[in-house]
C-alpha cells in the first residue's frame, strides 16, 4: 500500500492510530491511518480520499491530510492524543518530530 500511494502522491506520511496501533483490535475493528502529503493542497478535503480509495484495502479508514494541517491537528489536544497511540509507517515530510 504505501509504494502506489508514494507513486500517486510523491512524500508521504502515513501514521497508524487507533486499534490497531494500540495492540486492542478485534474481529470488527478497521484499520485506521492517516495519509500526510502536500499533494492533498491542491484537492478539496472532501475529495481527498477519492484520490486513493482504489490504493486502500476495503478494511481501512483514512483520514488525508496535508502537512500544515497535520501540524496543526497535532498540536490540538485531540490530535496529540491520536499521536500519542500511534505507530508511525513512514515520515518522508518530517512531520513527526522525534
């Protein structure tokens, strides 16, 4: 999954968070990540998805951001809370600082 989404997308960020991250899924849980990349800039929120839903398992649930809004979100209680939990698959825009 991440190779075609760095094809479509070019850097990418992807954080895995909720169940799955924190070790408590089960038989209904989803997968839930979170896609960070610049392309998303030029998309409409609400349309974001659709540029890689074709990419995506039918199990995961993605939440696409761009850089700047995903610093943003992690600096918000809420936000801190997901990264907190969260497991990161790959960094290539340096949002996470370590």
């Amino acid at each position: 999954m991440i190779d075609p989404l760095k094809d479509r997308l070019g850097k990418v960020t992807v954080i895995l968070y909720g169940s799955y991250a924190r070790g408590d899924f089960n038989l209904w849980s989803d997968i839930d990540i979170i896609v960070i990349s610049e392309h998303f800039s030029k998309i409409k929120p609400l349309d974001r998805i659709n540029k890689i839903l074709d990419i995506l398992p039918p199990n995961v649930e993605a939440i696409c951001l761009t850089p700047k809004e995903a610093r943003n979100f992690f600096k918000k209680p809420w936000g801190h809370k997901i990264l907190k939990e969260a497991k990161i698959i790959i960094d290539e825009n340096r949002i996470i600082e370590k």
